[in-house]
C-alpha cells in the first residue's frame, strides 16, 4: 500500500521550481553568494565573506595590558601624543593609560582592520617601555618580522664589582662608539640598561648583534669584534 509523504515536494511542485531556480542563479533566501562548478555531476559551493576581527572574537573586545616601569613615567607622560597618534588613529586600536593600576590599556574596536594590531600595538609600548625611541619602536607598527631580544649580562658570564662596570663599558664603547657600530653593521637598534641588554630587529640580525655583544662580555677586544661584524655584515649582503 503506497504512503503518502506530505514534507517532500513532488517532482513538479513549484517549491522544487523555485529552489532550482534559486541554485541555477547562485542566489538563495538569504542572498548568499555561490561559485558555480562545471562539469558532470558538479555542486555549486557557497561562498563565504572573511569574519571581521569583532566577528572572531565573538563581538568581544580583546585587551592587552602593559605594565609601566617607575622609571618610564615621566617619558611616558612626555612622550603621550606620539604613542597614542598612531596606535589609535592608524591602528585603530584604544588605549588609555591607568594611573591607578600603573599600566597602560589596549583594547579592539568593532572598527579594527586586523586582530594582530592588538598585539602589535603592545608590542610597541613595551619596547617604549625598555628604553626604545619612539621612532625606533614605531617600526613594530610597520613591519611583520621584528622582534626584541632581551638578555642579561649574567647569562653570559658571572660579573661583580668592577668587572661588571668594564663589561658595560665595553659595550657602549667611547661615547656609544661600539653600540652605534653594532647597531649600524646589523641593522638593529640596542639598549643597555645596567645589566639588561635589549634588542630590536629581524631575527638573522638580532642574532649577529647578540654574538657580537657576547663577545664583548667574554673580554673581546673590539677591534677583533668589528673586524668579524664586518666579515658577517658581507655575507649577509650577498644572502639579501
């Protein structure tokens, strides 16, 4: 005995006639869009805008939060404007300083163009925060493949006293002469703050500037240490 089947439409039913049509233009009830397949046998696919950022996170903002240095205050409130110009208004990026908390505040906005600005952006406050120049640190905002490197000169040899003096001095040099060169040869920037060693720059050159300042901690005299850098600094520009 044959059973009726209400829910399924009969082959010329004009539900089947308006969803075939519907799949024939590439657009359904909710005007999604469809990449048309040929040959036999083949399935239009749906096609999909990207999610923005705050359709990622679910409509949530995100936040990152950078911890201020006593020291850094007074730079910090100096240098305000040229921090928040860019994060703000080119990374479309909140931020705020938090006077109580001593820290300073990132936060998506439904009109961010990237979910990695958050990160970028706190990746340059914390450079501003290690003692970087804002024009040094801006280029975190920029460029993909930069990074900061941070050591201490206890990691390479155990100073005290007056060896740990002439170790720093070493590394800056007369008048910063070593660092500039260091920094010139390798593209990079460096901070010497007492026994912290900060490195901004791509990853080959960070590298090349961390073995030259090793050396330099070991006792290197730095003539012996410039003529390598330049050596390096050859073979990188053949590589590149």
């Amino acid at each position: 005995m044959p059973v009726s089947c209400p829910d399924v439409p009969l082959l010329d039913s004009p539900l089947l006639k308006t969803h075939s049509m519907a799949s024939a233009t590439g657009v359904s009830s909710s005007e999604m869009a469809v990449d048309h397949a040929t040959g036999p046998g083949a399935v239009d696919k749906p096609r999909f805008d990207a999610l923005t950022p705050n359709e990622m996170s679910g409509g949530r903002p995100q936040f990152r939060k950078v911890p201020v240095p006593q020291h850094r205050f007074a730079p910090l409130k100096r240098c305000w404007m040229e921090i928040y110009t860019p994060v703000y208004e080119h990374m479309k990026i909140d931020i705020r300083m938090n006077l109580k908390a001593r820290r300073v505040e990132l936060k998506t906005r439904q009109d961010t163009p990237d979910v990695s600005n958050l990160q970028k952006c706190a990746d340059f406050v914390h450079a501003f925060m290690l003692g970087f120049d804002i024009a040094d640190a801006v280029a975190l905002l920029r460029l993909d493949d930069l990074y900061v490197d941070s050591f201490e000169i206890k990691d390479v040899k155990t100073l005290r006293g007056e060896h740990l003096s002439r170790a720093i001095g070493r590394l800056s040099g007369k008048g910063g002469k070593t660092k500039y060169a260091i920094e010139n040869s390798t593209r990079t920037r460096i901070v010497i703050a007492d026994t912290k060693i900060h490195i901004l720059g791509s990853f080959v050159n960070i590298k090349v500037a961390r073995d030259s300042l090793c050396s330099l901690i070991l006792g290197s005299p730095a003539g012996k240490v410039y003529s390598k850098l330049r050596a390096v600094s050859a073979r990188l520009a053949e590589r590149y």
